[in-house]
C-alpha cells in the first residue's frame, strides 16, 4: 500500500490551470461525445446484462454491473472515434509530453512501477525479465526508465504526438501501432506493463487476451487502473460539474473495482500474484475544494504540500479507499 509522491511538483501548473484545464476537458469532451454514441448492452468483464446508476454527467452516465460489480460509461463514443482520438489528439497527450517534467516524472512516477514491477517478477522466478513490453507506452517514460536500468524494453503507443516526444526527449523509439492489428512482434516478453491503459479502451478484455498472447509462459502482466471504491470517486460525486481526471468519461470508459479486474484477470486465464493500493485521492480532494472555495492559497501551503495531502494518502492508502490499484499475474497452467 501507498506510494510517496510529491504531486505538487508535477502538477503545479495543473493547480494554477484547474479552471482552465476544465473549460478544454468539456470541449474535447462534448465534442467526442456529440454522435454516434453506442450503447453498451452487456458487462464489458463479465457480459452481465444487470445494472444500476451510479454517476449522471451532463454528456452520458457511469454504469455499475450488478454481476462483477464493474463501472463504466454506458454511452460511449464508437472504437473508430476514441482510435482516432487517441492517435491524432495533441491536447489530451500534453499533460504527459511537457518537456520540463519528463524527468521528474520518470523519477517521481515510471521508477517506483519498474521497481515495483521488478519485485514482483523475481519474487515469482527468482531472476531478473529477460524483456518487457509496455503497452500504451504514451511517450515513452517507462521505456525510458526500463533502459536506463538496464533492462531491454519495447514500448507501443497509437498516439504520434506520444511516440514524437519519446523520439524527441528520450530518444526511445516506440513502435507506433495498435496492439490488436501490430504483427511485427518478434519475440514473447517475460513481462508485458499496462499503466492506465485497458480503462481507455472500449474492450479491455480483448487487449488483456492479445498481451497473454504475446507473453512467455513463464511471464508475467501488470495492469494498473482506476478503482471505483475510493475517496476520489465520493469527492467527485460531489463535485462532479468540475472533473478533469477519475471520473472523466474523455478517459475512462472503464472505472474498476478489486472484483472486476479479478474478473477480468481470470477471465484472460491469469493467477493474481500481487497488488499495490495507491491514490491522489487526497490531492482531488484539495483541489476541488480549492476550487470550489476559490481559495487557491489552500494549495500553495507547504502544510497542505507536504504534510496534510501525503498523511491523509498513506492513511486512504492502507484501508484500501485509494484510487489506483495494480495488479500482476501469472498465466494459470
Ligand atoms: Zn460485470
């Protein structure tokens, strides 16, 4: 549980653009969100066809299976539209392509997942991956960290933007394909990373099966996502005229709860060996309020930096009510 983070030195020009960022999410958003919407029948986890509302936005809503108890955007933008997005869009890559916290984040954000990552893998085989594949790579910070351990590293990205500033800042060459259609591969990794990724994609199961595919039998995947049950998701539906990240359906299409990325992991045939329970729960919490209240100096304390945020993090972390979690699985025999 829990991941030291100083959010504030890789956010700071979010905290200062909050109302800006909002004016920009709602226009990318109502744009995706203005045709061809499809209607999502069955459980994208369990193909359950029972649901409750859980979170009305002005453009679509929030779902919850009553089966696997899985969250995820009903109406939703067709593959084709969010493909495209994804693959053409500069605004939505930005938060991830500025210049001046690329290393930071590598530091602050890529290392602790390697790491993690690591630990998991050589607790599970006692030696080090012989390969790794990251998926969504965006641009390309993982990979990054992945050479600079010494570690030989492939990442794939769909965005061109992404896979330009890795080129550019790291000079990582992605490859810049679809996973699903990509058939250059060469080779099986021992480890295959998603980091945010499958909550993009209107099947995640589909990209969780063609990785299995892709991996050595004596592999392992790690999958981070966003979790529904955390003080993030009650902030914001609270606040939910005023989101940028979370319960964002730009991004998230898909919000899970331990039992459905259980779901899914079983369903792709993949032994849970591990997890990791962290958030920026806190940091939503503040921001909101600041923004709510107009009272932007609540952020600029260093009590609220680097007191209150983190001890109220660590402790949302251990009860498990944080807003991210990983998990790493072994293909069941
Ligand atoms: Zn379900």
């Amino acid at each position: 549980m829990g991941k030291p983070i100083n959010l504030f030195s890789l956010k700071s020009d979010i905290i200062e653009k909050f109302k800006e960022k909002l004016v920009i999410n709602k226009k990318i958003r109502d744009k995706l969100y203005s045709k061809n919407l499809e209607e999502v029948s069955r459980c994208p986890i369990c193909e359950g066809s029972q649901f409750n509302p859980v979170l009305s936005l002005d453009i679509t809503e929030y779902i919850q299976c009553k089966e696997c108890t899985h969250v995820f955007v009903n109406k939703r933008p067709t593959l084709k539209v969010f493909k495209e997005f994804y693959s053409t869009n500069e605004t939505y890559q930005k938060t991830y392509t500025d210049k001046k916290n690329a290393m930071l984040r590598v530091e602050q954000v890529a290392m602790p997942k390697l790491k993690w990552a690591i630990r998991e893998f050589q607790r599970e085989y006692e030696r080090q991956p012989n390969s790794i594949l990251d998926v969504g790579a965006g641009s390309g910070h993982f990979i990054h960290a992945c050479r600079k351990m010494g570690y030989r590293a492939n990442g794939i990205e769909i965005s061109k933007t992404g896979c330009q500033f890795a080129k550019d800042i790291f000079d990582v060459e992605l490859i810049n394909q679809d996973i699903l259609q990509c058939l250059e591969f060469q080779e099986k990794y021992d480890l295959i990373t998603f980091w945010g990724v499958i909550e993009h994609y209107n099947y995640p199961i589909m990209l969780l099966r063609r990785a299995t595919s892709l991996l050595n039998k004596k592999g392992m995947i790690i999958v981070e996502v966003p979790r529904w049950n955390c003080l993030s998701t009650a902030v914001q539906q609270l606040f939910s005229d005023s989101i940028i990240r979370h319960l964002d359906p730009l991004g998230h299409l898909h919000v899970f709860t331990d039992s459905s990325l259980a779901t899914a992991f079983e369903k792709c045939n993949l032994n849970i060996v591990g997890a990791w329970y962290f958030g920026m729960d806190c940091y939503e919490l503040i921001l909101q309020l600041s923004n709510f209240f107009n009272a932007k100096e609540l952020l600029k304390q260093d009590i609220t930096r680097e007191k209150l945020v983190p001890y109220l993090q660590e402790k949302a972390d251990m009860v498990k009510f944080s807003d991210e979690i990983v998990l790493s699985g072994k293909l069941s025999r």
